[in-house]
C-alpha cells in the first residue's frame, strides 16, 4: 500500500515538474548571405538568386502539409533578391514569389543588399530601400525588417531611419575578421535590445555576442558550424542545444534572460545555399515536450519575443564607423554620388511642381530612374576590401556604373525641370527668373542670376512688387546680377523682374579707403584685399592668423 501511495506521489510530482517547466522555444533561420560583387559578379548572383528561389518556393511547396513549424522558409538579405526575380521571371512567377512574402514563408528586407551605413548620406540610406517600399504599395504588404550584417560597427541614427521607414525588426552577426574591435563584441550588455535613436524610435534588434569564428552564434551564419560543412544536417542539429544552453532565467546575472532564442543564417560567403531538408527535419528531430523548434522567417522570433516579453532594455549608442570608411577609397566617385543626392532633392521638387501643370512631365525617365533607386541601394554594398574572387578592377568598374547610373538621372531630371518651370512663368517683355526654394522652411540668401545685357538695372519681386537689393558682379567672366532672395517659401519659389535703371542706393554697411595703395585695393595690418570694379572680393593676398602671441602669416 505504502509501495502503491509513493510511486502516484512520484508520477504527481513528475507531472507537476512537466508543467511547470517553461518550454524553450528555438527558431533556426535558413539564408544565403550576399557578397555582391565580392563572391560572384552581377551576372553569377542574378543567376543565383532566381536559382535559389525557384528552389526554395518548391520547397515550400513539397512541405505545405507538414505542421506549421516544420514547413520550410527561406530568408533573402536583401530587397535585391526580389528585383531580380522580377527582372527575369515572368509577372506570375512573380505574383508567385510575392504571395510566399505575403504568407510568411519567405522574408525579405527593407534594405536592397547587406551595406555599410556609417558613411551613407540619410537621404541615401532612404532611396536605397525605395524599391522595397513601392513592392509595399503595389502588393499591400509590409517588410518589417532592416538588416546591417557582417561589419563591425552599427551607427546610432539607423535605427531613426528604419523605423521611420517601417521597419520593427533587425538581427545582426559580424564577422572575425578585418576588425580592431572584434575582441570587444564577444561580451556586451544587451544581446535583445531596442535599438533607439535619440528620437526615441527604435528596432526590435537580435545580436548575440559572438564567438571566435564567423559561422557561429553572433556571426552571419549561426546555423552553422564549419566554413566547410561535412554534415549539414548534424551542424543545423547542434545549434539547438547552444540555443537552448543560452536561454537562462534562473541567474539573477544571465546574460540571456529569456526562453526564445535563434539562431539565423546559414549560407555564410557561398554563392549559393540549397539545403531546405536539412533545416525542417532538425526542427522535427529536436522538437521535445521541453522544447520548440521552428524553422523560421525571422520575423516570427521577434513576434514571440513581443508577445512574451514587455519590457525589452533599450540602448542609444553608436558602435563607431570601421568597414563605413571604405567607400572613401574612390573619394572622387564616392563624392560624386554625395553631392547628387542633395542635388536630388531640389530636382524632385522642381519636377513636382512641373508636374502639376503637366502631368506626363519625365516619363520618359521612368527606367533611368528605377536604375539610379536600385543603384543606391547597391553602392554601399559593405564588400569595398575587394579581395575576394572578383577582382578590384571589377569592383571599381562596378562601383563607377553605379555612380553614373544615379549620377546621370540626376542631372537630367536637374535641367529638365528647370527649363520647364521656366517655360511655364508668365510671358513678359523684360528678363524674368525665379528663385527657388528645395527645403521644408523658408529662407532668404543671395541669388545670382547670369546677364548679358546693359546695366545699370533694378531687380523687383513680383509677388510684392518691391524692388530689392541688387549689384551686378563678375565671376569667371560671367556678368551676374546678384540679389538678396528674401521669404522664398518651403519647396517654392519667387519671380523676379529686371528693369533698366540704376538700384535705389542702400545704407553703406563699411566704406574703405586708402590714399597709398592702388586702385581696387585695400591694405591693412593684416590683410590685403583686391576688389573688382564691379564691388566684389577678387582675392584675399595675404591672411594672418595670430597664435601664441605672434603673427603667422598662411
């Protein structure tokens, strides 16, 4: 009887601890990540892609009956994926393609290819994820993750901009490799943390600290082992119990104090990954009542931490800038594409406001600027060491292409919309231009205007019909009447008429003058200035800069 009563009491108990145990939840992550020309050439990964994903949506296919969590799931790593599936797959083939988006069996960022972001203008990093965001309209669905991979350094204000994009998720492995700081990312305080910006937006963010090689947890390809896997299947297996071993909620100083883990990425630098069994029977086999392993879209691991964890630590720091220097290396070609985007943005306005008053306004650009959106997003692709396979002459050759593709839009779009804006001002018998304004507030500067013809001349805004101050220059043997712009309203603009007759004279802000020295010149103690006979500085001779007490002259 005694006998009978303690082995119940010990099923009570075993059942009790059965219950009481949480249950891990484990998610391994299948993907190739992408060395764009690095790896493979443009042509090599177009075919890869298409290939690869063919592949996996038969997978898909093949393993739609399975239960939830052992049907197969593909990650792309970049935008780029989907555009070139649509450039060399038929619309339903892409329709297809789209529809394992929307289902959740394939994920894909907002970001176009893995790239350096520390020295990326903000409006860049923007348009390099426009493609991703006209696939958002066009198909009403949304790409909740971002992702800056491999590189070291993360800057603090990306995480601003993908959340302002629509972004909620992001997950990061580096690698061990061309680093100064890669010792200090093996322990940090935070591996599931908001990563905010000053502004308080913020990405659910998944960085594990990482182990002394690449292809492990806290690198590019987590899932996996070794650079030259012997069992793919036994390395997938493997990860479970480090996943597993990581979750601790019992230590008051865990350095993981939750109950899901994953562990992402597979396809480290190969060009081409394609082993969708291996990751749905490794969730099948390590699946216990103890223990739940999913093949995962990544997007569901960050689901499950929301809904199970409310109060995730938030971090606002800057990692610094390391491999985002690189593109530094081609400064002038680098540069170039700089100083296109800004022009871009006076161009976009220009062309809106044209727009309105013609409606089929650059449509014929439609091409041109669909190659400048997928160039941005492809020029600060983080492979600028360029010594992999493809060879640096390939490397810069495509890194050149990229800039004229952006480049050349730019400047089209740029004269375009000012000639038009221009034919679109009322006819009038005397010169007319107009000053115009790109940004979000008005503002007042000097404008200077190109002239051929006789002066003296009086310069009117003719939205007040004042006169305002005005001088004719020289600059390059180019005659110019100069103006102060005054109140030019945001992304406006004002017209303005010149009229013979000499200005009205304004008060003298400074007068120079100097009986010993000669005309058009004036000298101080520590400076000489020329001066045009139109009014203008010509050239400063000499500056003196005081330092220590002395004069050094520069």
């Amino acid at each position: 009887m005694k006998a009978a009563i303690l082995t119940t009491l010990l099923l009570v108990t075993s059942v009790f601890s059965l219950h009481a145990q949480p249950v891990k939840r484990i998610y391994l992550a299948n993907d190739d990540h992408t060395d764009y020309m690095w790896t493979g050439t443009e042509a090599q990964y177009d075919s890869a892609f298409v290939r690869m994903l063919d592949y996996y949506i038969h997978q898909i296919d093949s393993t739609k009956n399975n239960a939830p969590d052992f049907q197969s799931r593909w990650n792309c790593d970049g935008s780029y994926w989907l555009r070139t599936y649509q450039k060399f797959r038929t619309p339903a083939q892409f329709d297809r393609l789209m529809g394992y988006i929307r289902s959740g069996h394939i994920s894909s960022p907002l970001n176009s290819l893995v790239s350096t972001y520390g020295g990326q203008p903000t409006e860049a990093v923007l348009r390099g994820m426009y493609y991703a965001g006209s696939l958002e309209r066009q198909y009403n669905l949304r790409f909740p993750m971002a992702v800056c991979m491999e590189n070291q350094t993360l800057p603090l204000g990306l995480s601003s901009l993908w959340a302002g994009s629509g972004a909620s998720y992001s997950w990061r492995g580096v690698c061990a490799c061309a680093s100064r700081i890669q010792n200090r990312l093996s322990v940090r305080k935070h591996q599931l943390y908001r990563y905010m910006g000053f502004d308080k937006r913020s990405v659910l963010m998944k960085w594990y600290n990482r182990y002394p090689t690449s292809v492990d947890i806290g690198g590019y390809a987590e899932a996996r082992t070794e650079k030259k896997v012997k069992n793919p299947l036994s390395d997938v297996i493997s990860r479970v119990s480090v996943l597993e071993a990581m979750c601790d909620t019992l230590s008051p100083n865990s350095a993981y104090p939750y109950n899901v883990a994953g562990a992402f990425g597979y396809g480290w630098d190969d060009l081409e990954t394609y082993n969708s069994p291996v990751f749905t029977t490794a969730a099948q086999q390590t699946t216990t009542p103890f223990r739940k392993v999913r093949v995962s879209n990544e997007v569901d691991f960050f689901q499950d931490i929301e809904r199970t964890y409310k109060n995730i630590p938030a971090q606002s720091v800057s990692f610094g800038n390391e491999w985002d220097l690189y593109p530094a290396s081609m400064n002038e070609t680098t540069a170039q594409v700089r100083r296109s985007t800004e022009k871009l943005r006076t161009a976009e306005a220009l062309a809106t406001l044209v727009s309105l008053k013609d409606s089929t306004f650059a449509t014929d650009l439609t091409a041109t600027r669909k190659l400048a959106w997928d160039a941005y997003g492809l020029y600060w692709e983080h492979d600028w060491t360029a010594d992999g396979p493809v060879s640096r002459k390939e490397r810069a050759d495509w890194q050149t292409k990229l800039q004229r593709q952006i480049t050349g839009y730019v400047d089209t779009l740029y004269s375009r919309s000012i000639r038009s804006l221009g034919r679109h001002l009322s006819a009038a018998s005397l010169p007319r231009f107009y000053v115009f304004n790109a940004l979000s507030w008005v503002r007042s500067d000097v404008a200077d205007f190109p002239f051929a013809g006789t002066t003296p001349v009086t310069v009117v805004d003719l939205s007040t019909n004042k006169e305002v101050a005005s001088q004719v220059i020289r600059q390059g043997g180019v005659q110019y009447v100069r103006i102060w712009a005054e109140n030019i309203p945001s992304v406006g603009y004002t017209v303005f008429e010149i009229r013979p007759g000499k200005p009205t004279p304004k008060p003298r802000a400074a007068q120079v003058t100097d009986g010993d020295v000669p005309a058009g010149q004036t000298d101080r103690s520590l400076f000489r200035i020329n001066i045009t006979g139109f009014g203008s500085i010509n050239q400063a001779l000499s500056v003196i800069w005081w330092t220590c007490g002395r004069p050094i002259e520069n």
